[in-house]
C-alpha cells in the first residue's frame, strides 16, 4: 500500500451517476472547486449509465403540467408533493435544454426540425455529463469509492476517506461540504448497471445522524430473461405472459400484474412474448433501446415469435422510492455540510411510494443534483478557507472497524442479506410475520458484522455492513405501515388506510426508530380537505 | 459475462480497464488486460461500448460459459456479427451516426398496429413516445 493521497476542495461529490454528474457541474459553475469520486467510472458507473432513462421531460404548459402531476397520485399512494413536482419539472425541464445545447447531447430529431428530448440513451449520457464536467474544471477520481464521511468536532461534515482500489492507495479529501449521489441499493441482485448500488451513501450519512423516509417502498423488481441481466421493463408492455406448459397466465403484466409473476415464479417458471407489436414498433424497439436486445441477440432468440424464460430481479431502492431524507428545498439533510441527491435521496417528495420506471427518477436525479452541488458551494463559501482547517474526525463503524476480532469474509454477510432480501415470498409479497423474521435475522447479522466483518477489501465490507443496514430500515419501516400503499402491499393488511396518508421517518443503526413526518405531503387531497 | 479479449485486435489502450465499473480487468504484463475479477462482472456491456478495436465480448449469461462454448469462440463471434455489435447499436465509433440521434422508440402502450402506424407517420403520437429508459 502507497501513502496516503491528500486533497482539498470547496465541494466534495461522492458518486458519479447522472445525480453527482449535475452536483458537481452546478456547484463548479456557481465558482466552487470541485471533486468527484466514484467507485467505479463516471460515464460508465451506476444504474443510468448502463440503462438510459425516459426523462420526466414536459413542456411548461399549465395543462400539460397538471395532467403530468396528477398522473400517477393514485398509484404512488398519494404521498407525492404538488410544490416540489412543480419544481422538479421547472429545474429538469431547464436541464434537459442545458444538456442539448452546452452538454451537447445529440437528441433525436423530428421532422419539423425540432428535437425529441424525453428521454437518454445512458452510455451517450454520461458519456457527454463526464466531457461537460472536465470543462468545467471538475476533478474527478474514478475507481476510488468513498469509505466514510470525516466530522469537525462539532459534527459537521468536513470531508471523506476512501480507497482508490486500482492503486490500493487510501485517499482523504478534505471539503467545505459533501454532496451524497451514491445511488440506491440493490443488493448486488445483477440487476443492469446495479452492482455498484449497495447503499454505501445510507450507511455513511445514518453514522453522522441522517434520516431517512420512505424505506418501506422498497421492493421494485423489475423483469429480465431468466438467463441475464437486462432488466429493461418497458417492451414488456407488448407482451403475452406463460406458463412452462403454454397456457397463458392470466392477470399477468409488466406495469399491472408482475405479482402475479412472482407468484408463480415460486412454484415454476414464467415465460414472455412480445406477440404484441407488430413490425413498426419492433423497429422502433431496436433504435430506442438496443441494449433491449443484446441478451436476445446473443442467445439466438427472437422475442417476437419464441418464449423465453423470464426471472425477477430486485431493484430495491433503485427503483423503490425511500432514501436520505430530504430537509428542505436545497436537498440538506440536517447534519450541516451534508446534501443529498439523486437515488440516494428519498424519492418521495415527487413519487410517493411508487415509481418503477418512467422518467421521475432521472428527473429526481439531475434536479436534486443541481439543488444540492448549488447549496453545497454556498455552504463551503459560506465557510471560507477555515474550513480546510479542520480538524477531521472519522465516522466509519461497520465493515471497516469492527469492535471484535475479524471472523469470515463479506461474502458470508453479503449472502446471508441476500437470503432475506431477494425471495418473493420475503420482499415482495410482504406478510407482517415473514418480515418480522426476517428483521430478527438481520438484526442479528447486524450485530455480527458491526463486531467481526472487515474486508479482505476495505470496500467489500463497508459494502456488505451498508446491505444490512439497509435491509434492516425497509424491513422496519415496512412492518410499521400496517397497511397497503403504493409499492409496499402487504397480505396481512391490503388495503389502505386513510389515516396513514403520511410520510414514515426511519433511523438509527444498533437501535432503530420510525416515526411518522411531521411534514405532511401538499397533494390535491389536502388541498381539498383545507377548502 | 465478459468472455473474450481478443488478443489479436486489442492496442492495449486500457479504456477497458479504466471504463470497467466493477474493476473486472488488470492491466496485463504485455499491456493486454487480464479478466481478474469475472465473478464481479455485473454483464452490463460497458467495456464492449468503450473498446475501439471491438476486441471484448460480453456473454448475456450471469454464470461463466464452459470453455468449448461458441460464445467464446472469436472465429464465431466475428462470423456471427455479434463482436461489436453492441457499439454498432449505440452508433459509437469513427463515421457512425450516434444511436441516440435515432432512439425514437415506440409508444409504450400497445396501440392495435394500425392506429400506432397511423400514429406514428404523423407527429400525433410523439407525445406518449418514450425513447430510452426503463
Ligand atoms: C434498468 C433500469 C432502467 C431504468 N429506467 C428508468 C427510466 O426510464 N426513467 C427513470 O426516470 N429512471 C429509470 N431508472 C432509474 C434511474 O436509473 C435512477 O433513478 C438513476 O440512475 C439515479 O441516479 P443516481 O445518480 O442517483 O444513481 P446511479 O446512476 O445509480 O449512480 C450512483 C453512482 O454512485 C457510485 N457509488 C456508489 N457507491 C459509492 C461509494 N461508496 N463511493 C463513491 N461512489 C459510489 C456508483 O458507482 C454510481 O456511479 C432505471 C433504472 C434501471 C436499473
Ligand atoms: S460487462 Fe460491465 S462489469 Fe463486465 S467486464 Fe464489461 S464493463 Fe465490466
Ligand atoms: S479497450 Fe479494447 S483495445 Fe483497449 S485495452 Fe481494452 S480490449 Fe484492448
């Protein structure tokens, strides 16, 4: 191992998905010395990345505005904000054109000349946001996860620790404030893109006292081929659903209906067609999503006339909607020196408890960025070169200092979290005592690991301890909301209950906390009530 | 999984090793990379679309592939058109048009195909045209 790196900067962006790609950008063009560092490769890092995204992308028209708004509030349980929905599609809006135009994005053009901006092919994404943010003098250290947030001694957040993993060389950045883009969890499920989605950021910002919202909306899984990891949804919608035998399964569907997929997954396999589309959108298919095709092409199959197994792979809070919460309009967290953004952040405040897809996350992603890299510069400006001065206190506990001695690997750990985050019957068809279970379970591992999991790698630990944090908060809050809302259904209590139409806070790391927000979510529905 | 790189196309450039975001790959000793860390291979692709000699190959598969399967095979491969193929659908590399010029994808909600061709000859149906994502 080499000597330690040592750096300074205003803004210190940990993540370089589509969310800490637009936090550094805004806090660089708002004067602030910026690094990013990633655990992987910005451009090529994080569910975006590898993915692509439709863009929540609508032109300022009040009746455009409104239908957009009001589209998905029944699904999502209600539990979105009509005032942060209004500036999420003000700021992505602005976005979307800035990136046409200075991020040079070659969007597709109609025949009028004009271009369709709805949506990004991921690699060309990230690939121009890493160009973009070179110009503008962002540093950026990729393959060089973040570890753990440094404190002053009154708490505040002054900087990182990480392990730059190609050199094996511990880095340090000391900053005015950080900005938390490190994506959702996933739980190394395969799912495209996700591997490098295990929560790390959750785990960092609950060790300096952090909160999070909405982690009972959790359980998104999307489709793939049994064999791969494509987990692209939306073709799904053209096709017919099967049983090993050839007979339809009824009630099955990709938006409508995946329970019924998971359902039967348990006891056979599934298998899908696309027999709905016909060939003009099959062509269309292949231009707006090639990566759609890749697994298909390669096994020599054709997902228009053959069956093909299908699986369900967990997507966790990648797809699910809980995270950090969010303490005001600038994405600040409540621990000074600490933004949050993108998959990281909850999700709520414009999705409720449900999203799946379809163009809020990205929207989520680059707006919360832009809001938490601008306040972030401001906090280090604020701060002045004092700041720098600090004397730095590190926060790390679980998977990188354990309080015992070192027993096994994070392998272990990381399998036995999978073991009670992955099953259908655990997750997704969620039942009070089968959560309750699990929790003890994990619990339990929690434990464990806090006192004895420490690498081999530094990353994989921290990784590992981050999983079981984090299954530990979905699996509490969702045993708390004794009742069905948006992606969180429970057989034990179906339906939905008018009184629980609030956000559910959760917290804590050895002992945890729920508790309902004392924020109430500005929806039509409270409007109506105060009228 | 990644499977193949081809040693004979490789200019051991390293855009792979750097691009990798599981840091499958080392750098090897004669400059071509070495797949290290297969198991933390997430098959995302990443490196295919980075490599500028087309000189990797990515299996959809999630477990490794046995040794005699074709999928490894580079003669096969190439005979197949499946090497490159995914920087070929993305439109990356020297004279290509970027892919993301013509991702005009379908309505997500299956019309009956005559009301969609109908549709989409006109610009009425652009407004519930997604293109990438999900
Ligand atoms: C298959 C798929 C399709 C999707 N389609 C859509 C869609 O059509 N529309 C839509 O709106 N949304 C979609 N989403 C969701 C969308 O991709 C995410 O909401 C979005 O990527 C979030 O951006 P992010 O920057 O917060 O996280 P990510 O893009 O996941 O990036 C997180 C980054 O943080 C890095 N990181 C993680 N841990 C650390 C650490 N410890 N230190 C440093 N860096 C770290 C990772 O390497 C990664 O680069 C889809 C998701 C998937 C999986
Ligand atoms: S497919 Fe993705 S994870 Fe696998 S080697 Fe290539 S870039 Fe790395
Ligand atoms: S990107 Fe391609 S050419 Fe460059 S080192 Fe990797 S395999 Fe070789």
């Amino acid at each position: 191992m080499i000597d330690i790196l040592d750096l300074t900067a205003d803004v210190l962006v940990a993540g370089g998905g589509p969310a800490g790609a637009w936090a550094a950008l805004k806090a660089a063009q708002a004067g602030a010395d910026v690094i990013l560092v990633d655990k992987g490769y910005l451009g090529t890092s994080g569910a975006t990345a590898s993915a692509g995204t439709g863009v929540w992308y609508v032109e300022p028209e009040t009746e455009a505005r409104e239908a957009a708004m009001a589209s998905r509030e029944n699904l999502n349980g209600h539990l979105s904000d009509r005032r942060w929905m209004a500036r999420v599609l003000d700021q992505t809006y602005a976005n979307i054109n800035e990136l046409a135009t200075a991020g040079r994005y070659p969007f597709p053009i109609l025949d009028d000349g004009s271009e369709l901006r709805r949506g990004v092919q991921g690699p060309e994404y990230m690939r121009r946001m890493r160009a973009w943010l070179k110009r503008a003098g962002v540093r950026i250290l990729d393959h060089s996860p973040v570890l753990e947030l440094l404190t002053d001694p009154a708490g505040a957040v002054a900087g990182v620790a990480g392990h730059r993993r190609q050199l094996d060389q511990p880095y340090r950045v000391r900053a005015g404030a950080v900005v938390l883009a490190t994506g959702g969890c996933a739980f190394l499920s395969r799912a495209l893109g996700c591997d490098v989605n295990t929560g790390d950021g959750a785990l960092f910002a609950a060790e300096v006292g952090a909160a999070f919202s909405g982690m009972e909306f959790s359980n998104a899984y999307a489709i793939a081929p049994e064999f791969s990891t494509v987990t692209k949804t939306a073709y799904y919608n053209y096709a017919t659903f099967y049983r090993e035998d050839g007979t339809v399964l009824e009630g099955a569907g990709s938006q409508r209906g995946r329970s019924v997929i998971a359902r039967a997954l348990l006891t056979g396999r599934v298998f899908a067609r696309l027999d709905l589309a016909g060939e003009t959108v099959r062509a269309a298919m292949r231009l707006g999503q090639p990566n759609f095709f890749l697994p298909f092409d390669r096994m020599r199959i054709d997902p228009f006339t053959d069956r093909f197994p299908i699986t369900l792979l967990l997507e966790g809070t990648v797809r699910g909607t809980g995270g950090v919460r969010v303490a005001d309009e600038d994405c600040s967290t409540g621990v000074a020196g600490l933004y949050v953004a993108g998959d990281a952040a909850t999700r709520e405040l414009i999705c409720g408890g449900f999203t799946g897809g379809g163009s809020h996350n990205s929207a989520w992603a680059m707006s919360s960025g832009t809001w938490a890299g601008t306040a972030a510069a401001r906090h280090a400006r604020a701060l002045g070169p004092a700041a720098k001065r600090r004397r730095l206190i590190a926060t790390g506990q679980a998977g990188l200092r354990p309080t015992g001695a070192q027993l096994g690997t994070h392998h272990d750990v990381v399998r036995a979290v999978q073991a009670e985050t992955h099953p259908y019957e655990k997750n997704y068809l969620r039942h009070g005592d089968v959560l309750a279970e699990a929790l003890a379970t994990l619990d339990e591992l929690w434990t464990y690991t806090s006192a004895h999991t420490r690498g081999p790698d530094p990353v994989g630990g921290r990784q590992a301890a981050a999983m079981v944090a984090h299954a530990r908060w979905m699996y509490t809050a969702a045993l708390a909301r004794t009742e069905s809302r948006g992606m969180h259904k429970r057989l034990d209590y179906p339906d939905t209950d008018p009184t629980r139409r609030h956000r559910l806070l959760v917290g804590g790391l050895d002992e945890l906390w729920t508790k309902a927000d004392p924020v109430r979510p500005h929806t039509p529905l409270d409007l109506a009530v105060a009228s | 999984m990644i499977e193949l790189v081809s040693k004979d196309r490789c200019v051991t450039c390293d855009r792979c090793v750097e691009a990798c975001p599981t840091n499958v790959f080392d750098r090897g000793a004669d400059g071509i990379p070495v797949i290290a860390r297969q198991s933390d291979c997430q098959t995302c692709f990443m490196c295919e679309a980075y490599c500028p000699t087309d000189a990797l190959f990515v299996a959809p598969t999630v477990t490794p592939l046995p040794t005699g399967d074709p999928l490894r095979n580079e003669d096969h491969l190439v005979a197949t058109g499946l090497l490159g193929s995914y920087r070929t659908g993305l439109g990356w590399g020297h004279g290509r048009t970027p892919g993301s010029r013509l991702a005009v994808g379908p309505d997500l909600t299956p019309h009956k195909e005559s009301s969609h061709q109908a549709a989409s000859n006109g610009r009425s149906c652009s407004p519930c045209r997604l293109i990438s994502g999900r």
